[in-house]
C-alpha cells in the first residue's frame, strides 16, 4: 500500500513521475519506501491531464498502452503523451513484479539479457499483456487505474491489492475478490 501512497501523492501534486521501477523503489531503515532518482520527473499545470514528453526512464514497467506505442509507432518512439496516472500502472506493475514469481523471472530475464530494447520492450508487453487477459485481480487495477477520477478511487485501489495479494502472485489466476 505504501507504493499506492506515493504515487497518490505524486498523482495529487501533479507530477509525472516517468521511471517507477523496482530500482529506484528504495526501503530506508524504518521500512518505509522511498522513491528515488526524480531526474525524469515532470510537473503538470493543475489544469494538464497530458503531456507530450520525450520517453525517459524504466519502459519495460510501463502500461500496456505505452508499451503497444513503442512497439507500433517506431518512427514517434521518442516522445509519448503521457497521462497523470503514468505512474500508477508502472506502480501496479512493480508491486506485481514483486509478489509473483513468474512475473519476476519473466522480467529478470528480459533485463538480464543482452537483448536490444526494442526487443526488451517487446518481451515486457507480452508478459503484461499475458497478466491482463490470464488474471482477473490484475485486470480489476488496471480498470480502476483507467476509470480515476477522484481521491477515493487510490483507496478502491488499495482495497483491491489488499484483498487481491494472494490472487495477483500467479499468472493464471481467474479468482477476485471485490
């Protein structure tokens, strides 16, 4: 929930932040997380919700709709419109990386790898494409990511990882708890 938190807190500061990756989500000493590296970060005006920006940071932990632009359109690959809720899908997709093992494997693999980034970005697709069609819970975030619109709605978020944790450690996973 703590990751939820931050990216609310950017979410309600207007900040795109561009680069959420478990890298640069640090725990200090009182187990706190820590969002590091702002060097991509972005500040909307309070009234942007989009902002066409060069592509920087962490890709293969971005949305799915990110993702299918950089593979699609190679000729406009250097610069996305960038939502304000950016971040809550990479945010969603590193708690994910986190808690399910097959998740952390495939993208271990994808990052271990000597493999050019197209190819990178490619592979990172497939594997939350995969999530979204084979997991019910996942496929639950990402339509509440889509459907933000006020406060409340981080809290809906949390309530579903909190009764989802167990249903988001597997690929294939029809289970969700409301």
């Amino acid at each position: 929930m703590q990751m939820i938190n931050i990216v609310r807190h950017l979410y309600n500061n207007n900040i795109i932040y561009r680069d959420i990756c478990p890298r640069n989500v640090m725990m200090d000493r009182d187990k706190r997380l820590r969002l590091i590296d702002f060097g991509f970060a972005y500040i909307l005006k309070d009234d942007q919700a989009v902002q066409k920006l060069p592509i920087e940071g962490a890709t293969t932990f971005a949305d799915i709709d990110f993702l299918t632009e950089y593979i699609e359109n190679p000729q406009a690959y250097f610069w996305y419109n960038y939502k304000r809720n950016f971040d809550l899908f990479c945010a969603i997709n590193v708690i994910t990386y986190i808690i399910n093992k097959e998740v952390k494997e495939g993208m271990n693999g994808i990052h271990s790898t000597g493999i050019c980034k197209n190819k990178k970005v490619r592979n990172g697709l497939q594997t939350w494409k995969r999530m979204q069609t084979k997991n019910k819970a996942y496929d639950a975030l990402l339509q509440s990511i889509e459907n933000l619109s006020m406060e409340s709605d981080f809290d809906n978020m949390e309530l579903i990882l909190k009764n989802n944790y167990k249903n988001l450690q597997m690929i294939d996973n029809e289970n969700y708890e409301k």
